[in-house]
C-alpha cells in the first residue's frame, strides 16, 4: 500500500508540474523589413534617379558584382565589374549614338571608379590609346593612334607623354628619344627618311638646340636634297657638340 502510494503521488506530481516555455528573443519589426528591402543578388533593372537604370548583382544594398548601368543624361552605358557601388574590375564604357547604336569608348580596368591599370580609349573612329592608366590618366607604357596616321610608343606621366618614346610619322619619318611635359626635350635622334637625313642632338620644348644633321641613304630617298650636307671644318666638332649638348641638358 505504502509503495502504491508512493507512485500515485509522483505520477500526481509528473502531471500537474507546470511547464515554462522560454521565450525566443526577437528583432523589433523594423530591422527585419529594413533587412528585407535591402537589394542582395541578382535583380531586374533598377531605378537609380535621374532617369539611370541598373542591372546586375547587388550586396548589401550596393552594386556588387556584374553589372549594366544605363547613364541617362550622359546617354552612355557601363557593362562590368562593380565593387560598393563604384566601377572596379574589368569593364566597357560605350557611348549611345542618335541612331541607337553604341560606340564603345573604353574597355579595360577600373579602380574605384576611374579607369586603372591597362585599356584601350577611343576618342574618335580615327584615334584611339593603348595602354597603362592611373587614376583616370595615361600613365606608364601606352601607345597612341592619332587621327593625322601619327603613332607614339613609349612612356607617359599624368596624361601627356613624359620619358622615352618613338613616334612614327605618317610619312614614315620617326623621332626617337625623351619627352616631358608632351613635347620633345632632352638627347633624341629624327630619321628623316623621306629625303634621306638624320638629326641627332637635344631638344628643348620640341626645337632642336644643338646637335649634328648629316646625310644617309639619300640615293634610296624618295625626296632627297638638292645638294648633301658638306663636311664639318671645326678644328674639334665633337668637342664643340658634345660641350653645347653638355650645358642645354644642365638647364634641363
């Protein structure tokens, strides 16, 4: 009887103990709708202001990833890589012509929104660049087309040719040698093939100061002189020439 009691009362105790159910701790309302209305992933075009369009990957409530923007008042489109909401990685830039037709004015890498590392610029269907840029500018070893058929290669600093270079002449006459500030300054050799002559020496802001002009190959020339350059009679020409090249590079 004892031991029937015994369980009688435990059983009683069993079923009628009151259970505590633990409460989850929940967000307020709204962090989970702000949470919800952040654009994460893909998404169909988006309105951006100002009549701009979007579409692509987003993250955290920024372009993130691929993506085609649509400039409106600049009537240009972007198709690339994004990183928080600025143009980074590998991207195109074209321009929308009247008729709906785009031209494609570069393509090549970005860097926090400006063009950066290596890619082509069009600026018209006659010239275009090839090369390294920085921040926005030509900047390192690049190759420019112009539209007259002239063609540069070589080095530039902060969009203007600055360092060593070739430029080649439409009609195939070359300069070869130092550049700063966009123009021709410091030791460098003009092939004038056209007539057969070849200038050696320095330059200051594009003109020639002191150097030496003599004759090659005027036979095969297609304009050669009338007459060939005479002889040197300085007691030392090389001397003189190297002693002026000597003091217009020392004001350089």
């Amino acid at each position: 009887n004892e031991y029937k009691s015994y369980l009688s009362y435990n059983v009683h105790s069993v079923n009628t103990m009151p259970i505590t159910k633990i409460q989850k701790e929940r967000e307020p309302l709204w962090k989970e709708w702000d949470e919800k209305a952040k654009k994460k992933g893909l998404r169909h075009t988006v309105f951006c202001g100002g009549g701009d369009t979007y579409a692509g990957h987003w993250d955290n409530n920024l372009k993130n990833g691929r993506g085609t923007y649509l400039y409106s008042k600049k009537q240009a489109v972007y198709d690339g890589e994004w990183k928080d909401d600025m143009r980074h990685g590998y991207g195109t830039y074209s321009l929308i012509r009247e008729d709906g037709s785009q031209f494609k004015q570069y393509g090549g890498g970005w860097k926090h929104d400006k063009r950066h590392g290596y890619g082509t610029f069009y600026y018209n269907d006659n010239s275009h660049y090839e090369g390294e840029w920085y921040k926005g500018k030509r900047n390192g070893w690049g190759r420019m087309h112009y539209s007259d058929g002239s063609i540069y290669e070589g080095r530039w600093d902060n969009d203007m040719r600055d360092g060593e270079g070739l430029l080649r002449y439409p009609n195939h006459n070359r300069f070869e040698g130092s550049w700063q500030r966009d123009m021709k300054n410091g030791p460098g050799i003009h092939l004038y093939l056209d007539r057969g002559q070849c200038y050696e020496g320095v330059w200051v802001d594009n003109i020639p100061k002191c150097g030496e002009m003599k004759d090659i190959s005027r036979d095969t020339a297609p304009r050669p002189t009338e007459y060939p350059i005479p002889d040197l009679t300085l007691v030392d020409p090389d001397g003189v020439l190297a002693e002026a090249r000597i003091s217009y590079l020392e004001e350089e």
